[in-house]
C-alpha cells in the first residue's frame, strides 16, 4: 500500500487562517518543491526523506497573501 499527501493529490484542501491578520491562507506546495529546480519532478521516496518530518507526513508551505506571512504544516499521508 503506498501512502500519499492528499494536498499533493488534490483529494482535499485544508484551510488555515493567518496568525497575524487572521486571513485565510494559500498552499504554496510541499516545502520539498522549494529546496532545488529539480525537486518537483522527483518521486516521493526520495523527497519525503529530506523535509525533516516524519516518513507519513508532507510538510507543506502556507502563505497569507494580506501580510506575507509563510508558515509550513504538517500534513498527514493518506494510505491507497
């Protein structure tokens, strides 16, 4: 069974509200997509090893478009 982030897959959308203005806030993607140009186009056995969560987990980058405040969350893999 092979585990995957349903925010990556489009299956759902979690939303959370900006801690300084309180404006809802837009995923950015997974932290992972950021670290190099080729990052976005590697499987997921290899990226998940790098983000600093744990393997059943994506670690996904937040920003308010009011104030600009980034904020990373951790979301949890789905198993299909």
């Amino acid at each position: 069974m092979k585990s995957i982030c349903p925010l990556c897959n489009g299956l759902y959308e979690i939303d959370y509200n900006c801690t300084n203005c309180n404006t809802n806030m837009i995923d950015k993607g997974p932290k992972v997509n950021y670290l190099d140009d080729y990052s976005p186009y590697l499987l997921d056995e290899i990226t998940h090893r790098v983000d600093g969560v744990k393997r059943d987990e994506c670690l996904h980058i937040y920003q308010c478009p009011n104030c600009g405040l980034q904020q990373n969350y951790s979301i949890e893999r789905k198993d299909f």
